[in-house]
C-alpha cells in the first residue's frame, strides 16, 4: 500500500515539473517577441498533461493544470467564452446586411453578393426572398 502511495506521489510531482517546464516554455516563447507558434505549441502539451490527468485523476495536479491553462489561455485568448458580447455581433451583422440591402436596392449586385459570399466564408448563410434577407449563422 505504502508502495502505491510513494509511486502515486511521484506521478504527482514529475507531472507537476512537466506543467512547470511547460510553463517556462511559453514564457520564452512569448519572451521571444511574442512567438506566437511556440507559445500554442507549450499550450498543447498542457492540454495533453490535462487530458493525460483525467486518466487518473489527482486533486492538487488538476487544480494546478487547470489554473495554469487559464492564465496561459487567457494570454492567447483561446479559453474566452465571450470576447464580444453576442448583442453587438448581432447588431454588426444587421448593419452589414441593411447596407447589403441599400447595395441592392441601387442595383450594385456585384458587391452585394461579395459581401454574402464573405459573410458564408464566415458561416453566417445569407437567404434574399421578397420581402426579407435574412441570415442563418
């Protein structure tokens, strides 16, 4: 049993040394005139060393994987769950899609349909009927 427990203990702290040197990673990354690439790729092992704990979970590892993935991810901005606040998208599309409608009540088809071609290329699909465009996204 006390063999179990010292084996455990170590798994703890090698993978808390491989969250630090991970760390330090993406310090000299970001340290390296904000080497992006670099930074995502010691990002990526941090997501691995998090997919690796749920294995096997431990409690002290976890809580320092996930900490660490937020203040990391938060420089990135890959963990924002909301950088721009889903009205105010809503609201620029409406505006792109008035102005897409202006643009086609002057019979300017050319750059109207540019700009639902880049709203698809964004997955925002643009449907005209008769009485209405609307957006599906």
């Amino acid at each position: 049993m006390q063999a179990k427990e010292d084996h455990r203990g170590h798994e703890e702290e090698n993978a808390l040394r491989q969250l630090e040197a991970a760390r330090d990673e993406f310090s000299r990354a970001m340290d390296d005139d904000f080497n992006t690439p670099a930074a995502l790729t010691a990002y990526i092992k941090i997501v691995g060393m998090a997919e690796e704990q749920a294995k096997k979970p431990s409690a002290g590892v976890a809580t320092s994987i996930l900490s660490t993935m937020r203040e990391l991810g938060s420089i990135l901005g890959v963990l924002e769950t909301e950088a721009v606040p889903q009205e105010r998208v809503m609201e620029l599309v409406k505006l792109v899609l008035e102005l897409r409608s202006e643009l086609r009540a002057k019979r300017e088809y050319a750059l109207a349909d540019r700009i639902r071609e880049r709203m698809m290329k964004m997955g925002l699909l643009v449907e005209d009927t008769a009485e209405e465009t609307r957006w599906i996204g």
